[in-house]
C-alpha cells in the first residue's frame, strides 16, 4: 500500500506521523475469518483497520461475548489499553471479512501517543466510540429480550456489510449472543412470520 493510501484512511494526523508511520509499520492482508490475536496472547502491535471489519470478544468458561466491530480507519482499545503493560490480553480479535491492517509497532505507539496531538486524539475518540459500544452491548443484555437484540444485532452486520443479505449461520450469531442455535433458529422463524427478516436458503435478509 502506498503512503497516500495510508494518508486518505488517517487524514487528520501530522504530516510527519503519517511519514513514520509508513516507513515503520506493517501493512497486512488477513482473509475472512482469521484471528487477528488471540485471547492470552501479548500485544505487539496496535492495529488500524484500512479496509475490512474486525469482531472483538471475549471467551469465558467457554461462552463467548461480543464486545464490539472495528471498521475502516479504527483501531482497538483493548490493544491500546495493553500498550502500558505487559500483560496478556483478555480478548480476541478475529476479521469479519477479508480485510486489510495497518500494524503499528506497540513501542513506536507508545512514543507517538507523547509526540503526536492528533494520533492521542485519534486513540482517544476510538476509546470513547468503543466504550460506548459496550455500554450499549450491556445495556441490551440487562434491558432488552433476545429477539431485540438478534434485530440490533442484524442491523449493524447489515450496515458492517453494505448489503440487507448476510451470509451467516444460525450457530455464528448463536456464538456473538452468547446463546445457543435452537434459540436463534427460533427466533428467526419468529422474525419471518412477522416479516422483519426473510430466510433465503443459508442467507438472511433483513427487511
């Protein structure tokens, strides 16, 4: 990838930032469905999606909890949150859809985040959207039933996407809500009677 392609996806950071960035950070294609990191690992890198969706998550005594999506021109607070410390980390990150990273380097971040207003903005106003995700990922679990949720939870895929039709199994949303497949197969036939979604083969498409 070019600088100027790098430039078009950060446009609000210095001149200079955008120059270290290029000559110091690595640019790497993952396909759909690959781990970006994994829970227990450590983070060496604080990672900018160019293109592409990243899923966050968590694992615990084998439940899995959505936390949040990373889209173009994103990065991960939890990865920021681990820059400071060598701990290992407490979340997953896997692509969506085949996708395409900026990697920077944990140290070279750590030192930007001092020189750089507009890279401390850029981390700041993430933290601030993402943690904003999981106050509304926890207000619908304690405030909303299922069938809420799996709809807000159609409709952002829908948006993620750009498209109405996804292509997702029962078992894969099933995992992201923490439930099992027979409940979101239910559901689903629910929302089809009421004409919120229409089953197209392995396909769902949300109306």
């Amino acid at each position: 990838m070019s600088q100027t392609a790098i430039n078009q996806c950060l446009p609000n950071l210095e001149k200079d930032l955008l120059k270290e960035i290029y000559e110091s950070s690595e640019i790497k294609d993952f396909s759909a469905q690959s781990y970006v990191v994994k829970q227990g690992q450590f983070v060496r890198f604080l990672p900018i999606v160019i293109k592409g969706s990243i899923k966050v998550f968590s694992i615990e005594e084998d439940n899995q909890f959505l936390l949040y999506h990373i889209t173009s021109g994103e990065t991960c607070i939890f990865s920021f949150a681990h820059i400071f410390n060598e701990k290992p980390i407490e979340f997953s990150a896997i692509t969506e859809i085949q996708s395409e990273l900026l990697l920077l380097p944990i140290d070279l971040a750590t030192r930007w985040i001092k020189k750089y207003p507009s890279f401390s903005n850029l981390l700041l106003q993430n933290y601030q959207r993402h943690y904003e995700d999981l106050l509304h990922t926890t207000k619908q679990i304690m405030c909303y039933n299922l069938e809420d949720r799996l709809f807000s939870y159609l409709k952002n895929k829908t948006t993620i996407e750009n498209s109405v039709t996804l292509s997702i199994s029962h078992q894969h949303i099933a995992d992201d809500l923490g439930t099992s497949r027979e409940v979101i197969s239910r559901l689903l036939k629910k929302m089809n009677l009421d004409k919120k979604v229409e089953q197209i083969g392995r396909k769902i498409k949300l109306l």
